[in-house]
C-alpha cells in the first residue's frame, strides 16, 4: 500500500506490484530452524517484493527503501507492547 500511494503521487509507471511473505522461528544464536525452546528463538520474517513496470534504477531502489517505511515494517522492526484484554461475556 505505501509502495501504491508513493507511485501514484509521483506518477511513476507501475503496473503491479506483488508481495510475498514468510516467517519462521530461528534459534538466536545459530539461525537454525527452532522448535523446541521459545526464548533461544528469534522470529525471522522474509519480503520477497516484485514491481512491474518501466522503472529505472534510481526508481526501484527507492521503492526498496519505501518499502521499509510501511507503518507494519516499521512496527514490526521494534519490540511492541502487547496488551491483552479479556472479558467473560455474562
């Protein structure tokens, strides 16, 4: 989406974008796969981003970096607080 509206403010030509995402626990101190002990593990998420369309160099790198202003990148990127609110309906 921010890719989306960067684009058409600058009214580059971007036909499609496609994004694809996985994620994965990974021991902290290896990188190898984790199942076993939750707190050796680091969540390890992959972007994969594919644009379509006539962009020029200078173009796709700074879609790159565009890409790692997203509101959820940036979330992601810190540590955020979870707070947890459950109610019993009577």
């Amino acid at each position: 989406m921010t890719i989306l509206l960067y684009v058409r403010r600058k009214g580059w030509p971007l036909r499609r974008v496609t994004v694809e995402c996985s994620h994965r626990r990974v021991h902290a101190e290896d990188g190898e796969y984790c199942e076993t002990n939750d707190r050796a593990c680091l969540d390890e998420i992959r972007r994969h981003i594919l644009l379509e369309g006539d962009l020029t160099e200078e173009q796709r790198v700074r879609l790159a970096y565009i890409a790692t202003r997203c509101p959820i990148h940036r979330t992601l990127e810190r540590v955020p607080s979870i707070l947890d609110e459950v109610e019993v309906a009577t």
